[in-house]
C-alpha cells in the first residue's frame, strides 16, 4: 500500500518524536521545522539540531526552513505581554502552519499537520481551526488532531527521558522566557 504524504511541522526532538512515530503507520511523513518565534539564536540551534538528528537515525526526511524573525516579531508587535495561549499564540499558529502548509501544496504533499498539539501548553482547538482554514484555501488536507490525548503528552515525555532530549523551560519566543524568567525570580 502506498502512504499518503505527510508533511509534518515540529517544534523540538520531544515534541515531535512520538508523534513522528505514531504517524509513520500510516503516512511518509516529513518532518517540517520552520520556527522563527524560537529565542534566542541559541535555542533556536538546540531544538532545530536535535530534531534533525532524530529525523537522520529514524530515517526521516527532514527539511528546515529558514525562520523569518522579523516578521514575526512584526506580526506579533504589541502582544509582548500576553500570557501563554493568548492572542500572539494564535497569530504565531497560524504563521508556522501556513508556512507548512504552502511548503506542502507547493511540494506535492497530500496532508500537513503539526506536533504542537502533544503539548499541554497548546490550543488544539485553536490549532485544528486554523489547519482547518487553510484546508479551505490551500486545498492540502490537514491533519486534524490532539496528540497529547490517549497519554501522547505522558508518552512523549517517557521517549523523552529515554533519549535523554534536551527539555526547554519556555514554548521559545522571546516573550515567554522573559514571562518564565520574571516568575522563576518570584519563585527565588
């Protein structure tokens, strides 16, 4: 049976690692890095190095696209304050996974989707809603789904532990370590 192409958006090694798995049943998935909220330049070369070397011992395609900073920051220009899975998320959803999915339609991909949802921190609603426009308007289909359900996030963080990958302490844009690093120094 031949599998439908799947182009995959991921985000970090113990993100996607378990999801990559889980989809390789039944798709030949590709995994998608394209992360231009990532911060600073050294996390941004953390995560992306660590899901390229797990793609290149499963035997993964693996693409990284170069992340355009500023327009992000532009997109997300006073919203520096909003808290996680507030307004800027949505606007930094829906710029990666239109990314993924023009990179798909433009590339011969049946299906995108995104591991984003495996997180407890992210809005699978929100992120099926968007997947579900650009459906609409770019006609690749989208993966609609909730990772973190049936223990995916448990799971997630067990192959974490056994492939001992690197665990972020914020979702990675530059307002969410400053937010991280404010509550950490209440904390102390």
């Amino acid at each position: 049976m031949i599998k439908k192409k799947l182009l995959l958006h991921v985000c970090c090694a113990t993100c996607a690692a378990h999801v990559l798995d889980t989809l390789r049943a039944d798709f030949d998935v590709t995994a998608y890095y394209y992360n231009p909220n990532i911060y600073p330049d050294a996390e941004y070369d953390i995560r992306m190095q660590e899901v390229r070397e797990f793609c290149g011992r499963e035997n993964i395609p693996f693409i990284e696209e170069t992340p355009d900073r500023s327009h992000w920051f532009s997109l997300t220009e006073g919203l520096e304050h909003e808290p996680e899975r507030g307004s800027r998320c949505t606007i930094c959803y829906r710029m990666r996974l239109e990314k993924t999915a023009e990179f798909a339609q433009r590339h011969g991909f049946d299906w995108f989707g995104t591991d984003l949802s495996i997180s407890p921190h992210k809005d699978a609603k929100r992120l099926n809603q968007i997947g579900t426009e650009l459906e609409k308007t770019l006609g690749v289909k989208y993966l609609h789904a909730d990772f973190k359900k049936q223990d995916g996030f448990k799971k997630a963080m067990a192959r974490s532990r056994k492939e001992c990958f690197y665990r972020q302490t914020y979702c990675g844009c530059k307002y969410s370590m400053l937010a991280r690093q404010k509550a950490d120094a209440l904390r102390a």
